[in-house]
C-alpha cells in the first residue's frame, strides 16, 4: 500500500491498470486502491481476486488482461 501512496503523490502518466489482489493482504486491498488509482484518473482495466496460490483460471484472467491493456494502449 505503501507504493500506490507513493504513486499518488508522484502522479505517473498511468492511464490503464490491471489490479491482481491476493487476498493474504486483506479483502479491502482492492477497494483502496481502485480509491487511489480513481483519484489519479486511472482507468481500471480489470480486478483479479487471488486466493493465495493462484489457480489455472486465474492464470488465463491475467493473460486475458494483460492482452486487454496492450490493445487498449496501442488506440
């Protein structure tokens, strides 16, 4: 959490993410940063829950994702 303050306060040309949550940070990890990431003007692509060893599911969400951004960058 420490970072997205950082991040915050240093205000990166961001304009799409993905978030991947372990749930082994708490279950309002994802909320509180999709509050920091909304106030930057951030454009949250995605939100994949992981439940500490992820599952091969979970695998395709991320490269579904990371695939989502790339296109969504090169517009």
């Amino acid at each position: 959490m420490l970072a997205m303050y950082i991040a915050k306060l240093l205000k990166p040309p961001v304009k799409h993410v993905g978030l991947i949550i372990l749930y082994a940070w708490g279950t309002n990890a994802d909320k509180q940063l999709a509050n920091i990431l909304k106030e930057l003007g951030v454009e949250i692509m995605d939100t994949i829950n992981i439940n500490v060893t992820p599952t091969d599911n979970d695998i395709k969400r991320v490269r579904e994702l990371t695939i989502k951004i790339a296109q969504k960058i090169k517009e």
